[in-house]
C-alpha cells in the first residue's frame, strides 16, 4: 500500500466527540504498511532512528513475544524481507508500542512520528495517564481498565483519529520541532492552501494468551486538505464535525484559530 490514502470522510463524526471508536478486525486483516524506502516518512523516521530517539523500554522488559508477533504479521502479510537487515522503524509505516494488561502501561515504545507528544515521558505510565492531556475524553480514562482487557484479550481491533494542521511534517515530536504556526490574516482560500489532514490508523496486534499484552500500532497519514476534500459531500462532512467541536478540543487540536477559516473554506466547497 502507498503512501497516498485518500481519507474516508466517514470517520469525522457529527457531531464530534471524543471516543474510542473502536472495531473488531476480521482475522487476516493487515496491521501493518510497507514503509516505501527513500519516501518522506521513510527519511524522517531515518534521522529519528539515527539520532538514538525511537526506541524506548522500561529497565529489564522482555520485548522478545511482543517483536516475535510483529516478525510473525508482517512475514503472514509478505512484508519482511530479513535479507535486506532492515531496522524495525524503517520496515513499516507504523510507529510501534507494547500494551501491558497486567498494569496498563505502555513498557516498550519504537516512535519515530508523534503527533505533538513525548513518547520518553509516555514510558511506563498507566493507560488512563497516558490520554490525560486528551480533552473531552473522560469516557474514554474511565473505561482504561477495560478497553487494555478487551484489546490484550487475543483479538485484533482498529480505532481511527484525525486533525487539521499547518504542518506537512510527520515528526511533530515536540521537542524536535516548534508547532508549525497557522498563517495570520489569510483568506479562507488561502488559509486551506497552507493546511494538511492529519490521520492515524491505530490498531492493536495480539502478541499472545500468555503474555496478555498488544502491540499497538500506529499509522501516520497526510494529505493536503485541498486535494483531500474532493467534493460537497467531503466537506458538508468535515464542515460539520468542525463546527461541533467543543472549545476544550479546539484548543487540544490546536484548531482554535482555525475553526473560523476552514468552515469558510468548506462551505464555499459544499456550494
């Protein structure tokens, strides 16, 4: 699969709240992407690597079952090819962790992309901790325990997010890089020329019954907003899942300012 996936609008819900979202994958599906060499996510999650910043554990953790049930999916789905000895961060497009259900933490991470988070201060924390900063998902921190359960509990399940941003890069650690500013005083048009569609495929991959963990993973895609809306019914869609944002998740996305000019920008397309 390549790199340009056109967004299924179906997933900006109306009107938007924040939740798990969660399906159940039937068996066989894959959870895993071809990373394309020499692509833009390909050099960007390189100098992550090279840099010694992708790979995080907690001290004494085994990752042996859970790199072996990566090992095991991408082989099922003619995706590893071990004559090359290619890094695990440069094999797929997703960024990669490991769900403990014996305490709900994350103990093993290999992220080259996060969008505006820290994975070093993620490690080790409590599934609930790890969404605190989320807004309006108070349904979602109340339900930790038994989401870890039902995703470590030996089937495969996938959850989709999405956002608007200024930035074309997909490292948006945010220590490595400042937040790409909106632009200031442009026209609706304009304001939607400088913008990208932001949107993850998080699935969680069973690593085995005796281990009770999930490789979580978690795929990064982008695409100009300009060629990701292609018609009245796309933006009718993301127009209204914007403007029923709260005020708490405009600022979590940091959509504040931007609210205003891209629903300017839709309704002129849903004309």
């Amino acid at each position: 699969m390549s790199l340009s996936v056109d967004f299924d609008f179906s997933l900006a819900a109306v009107p938007f709240r924040m939740q798990p979202g969660l399906r159940r994958l039937a068996p066989g599906t894959p959870q895993l992407t071809a990373l394309p060499e020499g692509s833009a996510l390909w050099h960007e999650k390189k100098l992550v690597m090279e840099a010694g910043q992708s790979r995080l554990a907690r001290a004494a953790f085994d990752d042996g079952p859970a790199l072996n049930a990566i090992a095991a999916h991408a082989r099922e789905h003619g995706l590893l090819r071990p004559e090359l000895d290619r890094p695990l961060e440069l094999c797929f497009e997703e960024d990669l962790a490991v769900l403990d259900a014996d305490d709900t933490s994350l103990p093993w991470l290999c992220v080259c992309v996060p969008s505006h988070w820290a994975p070093e201060e993620k490690l080790g924390l409590p599934f609930a901790a790890v969404h605190a900063p989320v807004a309006d998902a108070e349904l979602l921190r109340a339900a930790s325990q038994q989401l870890v359960q039902l995703v470590t509990g030996g089937g495969s399940w996938e959850r989709f997010v999405w956002t608007i941003t200024p930035s074309g890069r997909y490292d948006q650690h945010p220590r490595r890089h400042v937040r790409e500013p909106w632009p200031v005083g442009a026209s609706p048009g304009e304001f939607a020329a400088a913008s990208f569609l932001r949107w993850e495929r998080q699935s969680f991959i069973p690593v085995g019954r005796d281990t009770r963990q999930a490789v979580f993973t978690i795929r990064v895609m982008l695409q100009p907003l300009e060629l990701a809306v292609k018609d009245a019914q796309d933006a009718r869609r993301l127009h209204d899942s914007l403007a029923s944002m709260s005020d708490a998740v405009l600022a979590y996305k940091n959509l504040t300012a931007a609210r205003e000019p891209l629903t300017a920008w839709l309704a002129q397309r849903m004309a």
